[in-house]
C-alpha cells in the first residue's frame, strides 16, 4: 500500500495518504459488515502490518495538529496541509482497528490507543477542515496550516468526503457535508 520509492517519488505513506490506509480500510469494513473475527485470527500478520502502517501514519503526523499530510489523492495533487478526505479515512481506520484490537486481538491498551487517535483526528478535521462556504459551513477539499483555502473546491472525485456518512463520521444530512 505504501508508494515505491522511484526517480519521482520517496516511499512514504504520505505520498498518498489514502493509498496507504486502504489495506487498513478494508480490514475495518470487511469487520464491520462481516463480524469474522476468525479471518484475523487465522491471519495474525495482518495485526502486525496493520500496526506498521498506522506507525507510519502518526510519524508523520503535522505538528501542530493532529492531522496528517497527503501528496496525491486518487489521480492528483491533494490540496492543502490538511487534506479533509485523507484525514477522514484515516479517522475511519483508527476508529476501526481501535475495534478490532479490541474485539478480536484483546489488545485493550492498543484499542484505547487508536479510539483516542481518532477523537483527535476528528476534532481537528473539525477544526481545520470546516469552512464557511457559499451555502454555510462546509467540509473542504484541504486546508493549509496557516488556515488559509488553497482553492475553493470540493472535487467529486475525492471519494473519502463523499463517503463520510458511510464511514460512520457524519450523517447524509449533516448540513455541512451537504454543503
């Protein structure tokens, strides 16, 4: 999941964000909608790699918030210090291995851990990532640390926004996710 380091780019999660957690994001929705706990448990390395990757994430935490930097989303650039869709799926994977640490590895303290990971990631998404726009607050594409907009914009293709009340973040008709 994580870039290849080549001639244009340093293998780092952060190069995208998104593509990084996606192993982490599929754990956490095939454990919601299944319950298999069998499926961990036969495949123990899974525990570890997940943990690699979300070491890997904090390391590269912002310092000032508790969010994390993202180069590329699907097929472009990201925008901004804080990219809204990237932090919100990390959000969601935290929030989902905090559960499975739980539930299926009885690993209370890595649990604990991750659920208080998310809760400051979401707090500052909320924070940082919520703007007044056109029709009210909004989520936006990204903001820079400075709290400046780089560009006044919601791509549609940025999916993890789009997919908010899926994860679990928000509801369908939270008005700033309408907006």
């Amino acid at each position: 999941s994580v870039h290849y380091e080549g001639i244009k780019f340093k293998k780092r999660v952060s190069h995208s964000l998104g593509n990084s957690l996606t192993p982490v994001a599929l754990c956490g929705l095939y454990y919601s909608t299944t319950g298999d706990r069998e499926f961990f448990t036969k495949n123990l390395y899974l525990k570890f790699r997940i943990r690699e990757i979300l070491d890997k994430v904090l390391n590269s935490k912002h310092k000032d918030a508790w969010l994390f930097p993202s180069d590329w989303i699907s097929d472009g650039p990201s925008m901004g210090d804080y990219h809204t869709g990237s932090n919100v799926l990390a959000w969601y994977c935290f929030r989902a291995m905090s559960k499975i640490m739980d539930e299926v590895y009885d690993d209370e303290f890595t649990a604990n851990q991750y659920a208080e990971i998310a809760k400051k990631i979401k707090e500052d998404i909320e924070k940082h990532n919520v703007i007044e726009g056109v029709f009210g607050p909004q989520y936006i594409e990204g903001v820079d640390a400075d709290g400046s907009v780089p560009y006044m914009v919601h791509d549609g293709e940025e999916s993890d926004v789009t997919l908010m009340p899926v994860y679990g973040y928000t509801t369908f008709d939270d008005p700033r996710y309408k907006n």
